[in-house]
C-alpha cells in the first residue's frame, strides 16, 4: 500500500527564528507517527536550520525550487547538489505560484524534475487547472498536458521516487476546497495517465497529493478517498497544530 505523504509547503514564510518555533512544535506533535510520511519545505534561507533540527527524527525536509543546470552563470537560482549538501530530500517542482508569476512552463518544470532526480532528490510535481480552466471543461486536458510533458523522459527507478500534487489553482488559498468527489475523479484521472506514462504496477505505487484549502476539518475526508494518498499543505502548514491534525487525518 501507499504510504501517505503529508508536506507542508511553507511558501515565502518563517524568518530563521520563526521557522526554529515551528518545526519544534511540529516535531513534538507528529515526531513519533510513523504511519504517515511527514515532509516540511521550507525557504531556502531555513533549511540549514531545519535540516539539523530533523536530524534523526522522522520528519522530511524538501526545498520549494530546485535550477535544472548543474551550476553557472544562473543568478539568484539554486542547484540540485546545493540541496542534496543540506541534507534535503524533496523538491516541489512547478507550483501554480511558480508558473503564475515566475513564468515556470511545463518544459521547464520537465527539466528541472529530471535535475532533481540525477541528484538524488525526489520531485514533488504539481498540477493543476485554473478556474477558467475548469469553467471551460479543460481540467483533465490541462492536467495531461502538465503531466505528460512536465514527466517526459522519465523512466525506470525514477517512478518511485516521484510525488504528484494535484492542487486546482482554483483552491490555493481561497479557502474553497475542491470537493472530495471533484478531487477523487482528477487523482484517478491522473493514476490511470501514470499508469500508460510508466505502467500500471508502477502508478500504484506512485503517492498523488491533493492540495488547496487543505485543513484539519476537511483532510480526513479527502484523505479517504482511493487515490489521494496525502496532501501539500499551505496555510494550514504554518501553526503546528494546524498541521499536525491534518498529518493525524492522514493516519489509515
Ligand atoms: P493553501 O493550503 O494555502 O491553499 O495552499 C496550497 C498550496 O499551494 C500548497 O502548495
């Protein structure tokens, strides 16, 4: 079975001092529950921090970009291996966020998994349509589009390292959730694309995360549904308790 991945995506939050607090409180709630994968991306500025602060507990910790070159003349980017130094294990590729206001493509977001993945890193790939997407019945278009070119090329043991996010960019910090039927059909739409991208044996393995509005009062439900294995948490993901209710809905 699937092991359920619950991350919290701390966007553009938590000051050194700040992000110390949290992750504290953070380990002392869900530090012992060993049923649900627990992952924290932080800003590259907390990393360091928190890596030491995870060390030897079951918490993970991810970075929210990754650069897709080696190394250069790439200002203001960082590079896989930088990562890896610090101790990170995940990597959120292609956020609404990124794409939105950072001009993040899918063929950008193709070389950056492939990146992350040469490093040793594990990609978090987000898809997702827009409100005019859905509104326009394209959702599942868009999301095989997202897919199929932001996973070209993958292959072999790459498909286990591999966590989709399913995050309608409709419900990221709008406080409307998508439903759990809504959720359920595009998590198994995006199962059955896995499974002709990388075989069908492979795409059950592989864990696909809902996120959008996601909070301890709704992620039970979404949790139980058959292809949603976890969540990428935003807002709920910066106060402890928050979070850790939901990492406790996600227990099977
Ligand atoms: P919210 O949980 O704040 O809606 O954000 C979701 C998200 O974008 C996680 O990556």
């Amino acid at each position: 079975m699937r092991k359920p991945i619950v991350a919290g995506n701390w966007k553009m939050n938590k000051t050194r001092a700040e992000a110390a607090a949290l992750v504290a409180g953070i380990k002392a709630e869900v530090g012992s529950i060993n049923a649900v994968e627990t992952v924290v991306c932080v800003p590259f500025t907390d990393l360091d921090l928190v890596a030491q602060a995870v060390k030897g507990s079951i918490l993970g910790l991810g970075a929210q970009n990754v650069h897709w070159a080696e190394k250069g003349a790439f200002t203001g980017e960082i590079s896989a291996a930088m990562l890896k130094e610090l101790g990170v294990t995940y990597v959120i590729i292609g956020h609404s966020e990124r794409r939105q206001y950072f001009g993040e493509t899918d063929a950008t977001v193709n070389q950056r998994a492939k990146a992350a993945l040469v490093a040793g890193l594990k990609p978090i790939v987000c898809v997702g349509e827009t409100l005019m997407e859905r509104e326009a019945g394209q959702t599942t278009q868009v999301v095989e589009r997202q897919a199929r070119v932001g996973l070209a090329g993958l292959q072999g043991a790459d498909w286990d390292k591999l966590v989709i996010a399913y995050e309608p960019v409709w419900a990221i910090g709008t406080g409307k959730t998508a439903t759990t039927a809504q959720a359920q059909e595009v998590h198994a739409f995006i199962r059955k694309l896995l499974g002709e991208l990388a075989g069908t044996e492979t795409a059950a393995k592989i864990r696909i995360q809902y996120g959008g509005s996601m909070k301890p009062e709704n992620a039970k439900e979404l949790m139980s549904q058959p292809d949603i294995d976890g969540g990428l948490i935003g807002g709920a993901s910066l106060e402890a308790g928050s979070f850790a209710a939901i990492v406790r809905g996600a227990v099977r």
